[in-house]
C-alpha cells in the first residue's frame, strides 16, 4: 500500500472531522478512517466551516489538503463536499493536486428539500435572517444547495480533464429510512421520486456512475440512530473499502 495516494475523507453540509461531548468522541464518517488505515491507506478527514458557502468551504478545503500532504490526492466527498471538492478543483487551482473525486449522496443538481427550507422556513418564516443576525451563523451552504442554485453551479463549474469524476447515489425503501428523515424523503420522493432521505438518486448522480447504495443519507457514513431507525446492517466500511480497493486503484 506504500505507494497508494492519501485518500482525503470530506464532510457535509452542518458536519465536522470529529467532536468531543462528555469525553466521548463522535466521528463524521464513524468508524472509516480507522478502518481505512488498518487496510494500510493514508487518511485524511477535513474540517471546514459547516454552513458557509460552497465558496468559502471550498478555500477551507484547499488549505487543509495542502496542510496534510504535499502528494496528490484521492478525495472521498459525503453530500455538499462533492460539491466543495468540484469547485476547489474547477476555480481554486487544485486540479493538478487531485487524482480522483469520488462523491457519495451529494446534491450535484440540488435537493428539492433544500428548496423547500429556504422559501417556507428562510423567507416564509424569516427563520434565515433569525438564525443570520441573531444567532450569527452563516446560512448560505443552505442556500447553495438548492435546485435553482445548483443548476447554476454547473454550468459555472466544469470538471477538468486530468481528474476521474466517480458518484454514488443512495436510495432507501420508506420503512429503512430513518425517523428523523422521513419528512424530507416524504417531500422528496413528491417531487423526484427515488432518495436517500435528503438527495434524490438523479441528483447524486456526476460523472461515472458507480452504483445505488441501499442507504438512506445518513447510513452513507456509518449513522444508525437508536430510536429513530435507519439500516442498522449497512456495511459502510467494506463499502468505503470498497472504493478505496476498486475506484482508488
């Protein structure tokens, strides 16, 4: 595995790399870094501001890659990464820095919930310029990640030759997906049919088209939330071994 590129693990929308409460240490991507390193890869997981823009999360990203490793790298991007990963390879000078970029769940053509949050709580209830002025957090990842947005981005943000451009999307049958997401598949599968809770499958779809994972959002990173339910059998670590062994080779 010696001479195997770094592989770079990115979060999403509202995620961290790790977080501390009571002394209990809780992972982004549960479990997959280590397991990872034990099949003698080079990980490494980011950390960028977690509801800024995609802009702004795309610099963050940039700097902590060239922080980590002078090498080139493989990038592993869980939901709004994909997207932060495309821009900082498209417009931020990265593209002779990254090999592949393999995206999971990401919301390449935007999700019709982030469409319904940002018109019925953000405008309709002015709950954006609640959370903005008052609570001072930036709500543009929200934002950017709608359909209009998204649609936009793409025709801005052209992939680069050089770079594999790999996907997955995840699809989850009604009574597997977990309690807390069954709002957003519910509205989802309304407007776009088949989702993984927070991304339609068309919308997770970029580039080659690896497979349709059976996991709802959350499961693509090893989360399974007692009580609420979810796939509690999703092997989330032979799939990221998966791609590490077949994708990443």
């Amino acid at each position: 595995m010696a001479d195997k590129l770094p592989i770079v693990l990115a979060h999403g929308l509202g995620g961290f790399d790790e977080l501390k409460i009571f002394g209990i240490t809780i992972q982004y991507f549960k479990g997959i870094k280590k397991h990872l390193e034990d099949c003698g890869y080079t990980i490494f997981v980011t950390k960028v501001k977690p509801t800024a823009s995609i802009k702004d999360r795309a610099e963050d990203f940039k700097n902590a890659i060239l922080t980590f490793t002078d090498s080139k790298v493989h990038i592993i991007g869980h939901s709004m990464a994909g997207l932060d990963a495309r821009y900082m390879i498209s417009k931020l000078g990265m593209a002779d820095k990254v090999a592949t970029l393999v995206t999971i769940g990401t919301p390449h053509w935007g999700s019709y919930f982030a469409d319904w949050g940002v018109k019925v709580l953000g405008r309709g209830c002015k709950c954006i310029w609640f959370i903005e002025k008052i609570l001072r957090i930036d709500t543009q990842g929200f934002i950017d990640v709608t359909t209009e947005k998204c649609n936009e981005f793409n025709k801005n943000i052209l992939d680069i030759a050089g770079v594999k451009y790999i996907s997955y999307a995840g699809f989850q049958k009604w009574y597997k997906i977990n309690l807390l997401l069954q709002m957003p598949y519910w509205y989802i599968r309304y407007r776009a049919g088949e989702n993984d809770g927070l991304v339609h499958t068309e919308s997770a779809k970029w580039g080659e088209l690896k497979g349709i994972v059976a996991a709802d959002h959350w499961n693509q990173i090893g989360w399974w939330i007692f009580p609420f339910g979810g796939q509690k059998k999703f092997d989330v670590k032979g799939f990221y071994e998966k791609i590490a062994r077949t994708d990443l080779a």
